[in-house]
C-alpha cells in the first residue's frame, strides 16, 4: 500500500505490508505520520480517517453507516467522496494496493 501524505510537498511513504492487514494498522507500525489508530480498529475514534485517492475508490465496498457517522465527528470532516476509515479497509489479494491522502489537519 502506497499512502501519500497531505499537504502536497511532503515525501510520499511507501509501506508494504502482509495481507489482510488494515491501512491504520499498515500506517501505525510503519510511523506514517497523521494516522494514530486510538481505539484499535474498532471505527470508534475516526484518527484513522484517509482520503481514498479517485482511482481506487471502486475497489472498495462502500463505508457502513457506523463508519459514515464517526467520518462525520473526524479532525478534517467528511469528503462524501473520499472519505474512509484506515481501519476499515483491508489489504490483500482483492486490494493489492491502495494510495491515501491524510487530512493535514490530522498532523
Ligand atoms: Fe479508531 Fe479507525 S482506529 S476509527
């Protein structure tokens, strides 16, 4: 997984990581800065939120109404479009790579 960090300027991070993993965890143990993961993946603190890059967004399945409110209580605040929680989404065969924006308010 590929995660680009926000604002434009900063280094990308480029992390791989095992399959099934989430992209809080992958971001977590790999210090990408901006993604604290605070409740553990269970899409209760939204310090996880990613922006989705457009090219991506139709290999997901769409967030869940749990996930869709806490988007809504997030740093930065919900892009309809983009918006997911990094806990929420796996990595693996069907998503073998993914690329993110994090909100730069969320660091
Ligand atoms: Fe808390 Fe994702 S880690 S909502």
């Amino acid at each position: 997984v590929t995660f680009h960090l926000a604002p434009a300027g900063r280094a990308a991070v480029s992390v791989t990581v095992a399959d099934g993993m989430s992209v809080m965890r992958a971001a977590v143990t790999n210090a990408v800065p901006g993604i604290i993961g605070e409740c553990g993946g269970q899409a209760m603190c939204a310090t996880c939120h990613v922006l989705v890059r457009e090219e991506f967004l139709d290999r997901l399945a769409p967030a869940g109404a749990d996930e869709v409110d806490m988007l809504e209580f997030s740093v930065s605040g919900r892009d309809e479009a983009r918006s997911r929680l990094g806990c929420q989404i796996h990595l693996g065969p069907a998503l073998p790579a993914l690329e993110v924006d994090i909100p730069a308010s969320q660091y």
